[in-house]
C-alpha cells in the first residue's frame, strides 16, 4: 500500500516522503540509507502518514505537502 509521510529530525525540520512500505522505509532513514537529506540529521521520528490506493495518488499528495509552509505542516501533523 502506498504511503506519504513526515518525518521530524533530530534538527527539528520536517521530511516529506512517500513509500510502498513505511516501516521498512523509516528503518532505512534511521539507518542512514534513506534520503541524502535525513542522513546527518539522525535520528528521525514518524509524525504523520496516510495512506492511498496507488503510487500516483501518494506521489500527488506528497508534492502537495512538500508545497505547504512549515506552519500548514505542523498543523497537519497536529491534526493526527
């Protein structure tokens, strides 16, 4: 099942991605094989996910999310 999600980092920024397989991807982030972004700011936390139907779907909605202000962000995350 595709998934978008947030990730927060040890710097407090936020990290915007999507996956077919969230555990499996946040064990990769934490283990430094994950986005160049994430690497040096270990480790990251799970703040926020949904899921969808189809890759296109997630893909959609990740861009959506990485457009968002860090404010709108929190307030999603806030949501959860």
């Amino acid at each position: 099942m595709p998934y978008v999600y947030i990730l927060k980092c040890s710097d407090d920024s936020l990290y915007t991605g999507w996956t077919q397989n969230l555990d499996q991807r946040i064990e990769k982030h934490n283990a430094g094989i994950g986005a160049k972004y994430t690497r040096g700011r270990l480790p990251v936390i799970l703040v926020h996910s949904e899921s969808f139907d189809t890759k296109e779907e997630a893909m959609k909605r990740e861009i959506a999310i990485k457009k968002l202000s860090r404010e709108a962000k929190l307030m999603l995350i806030k949501q959860e």
